[in-house]
C-alpha cells in the first residue's frame, strides 16, 4: 500500500515538518508530550491526530516557534 502525503500546504505531516523545519521525528515525539515544566514558558509541539496520523498545522507550527523566540529574547 502506498503512502500519501498530505497535499494541503497548511498541514505538514512528520516527515514534512522534519523535512522544513530539521526537526527529527524522535524529537517531534518528545515536544509533543512536553508539559510546561515550573512556568518555563515553552508548550507541546501543537499537532492534531486524524485516527492514527499525526499532523501539524503549519500556522500553529510558527506561533510555537515564535513564543520560542520570545521566551529566548526575555532570557537576555
């Protein structure tokens, strides 16, 4: 059986998110399972399930990486 991949740009799976963004799929496991850990500001990975599939939205994704950089510019 052939795997298709999601064709809608605003939905990355796993491997399109590794692909775009250099995260591994071993580390998108553990950021989605992250809890916020004494107020340090960083969440779980956003993602959504479609039965057992895994997806992210894209825009989702990028409000996740923006908080990142925030959380890392009020460190400095």
């Amino acid at each position: 059986m052939q795997k298709i991949e999601p064709s809608n740009p605003s939905v990355l799976s796993p491997k399109q998110l590794e692909a775009e963004f250099g995260i591994s799929i071993s580390k998108q496991e553990k950021l989605r399972m992250r809890k916020n850990k004494e107020g340090d500001g960083i969440y779980a990975l956003p993602f959504f399930r479609i039965g057992k599939r895994i997806r992210y939205q894209r825009e989702a994704v990028m409000e996740w990486f923006s908080k990142l950089q925030e959380k890392e510019a009020n460190q400095r």
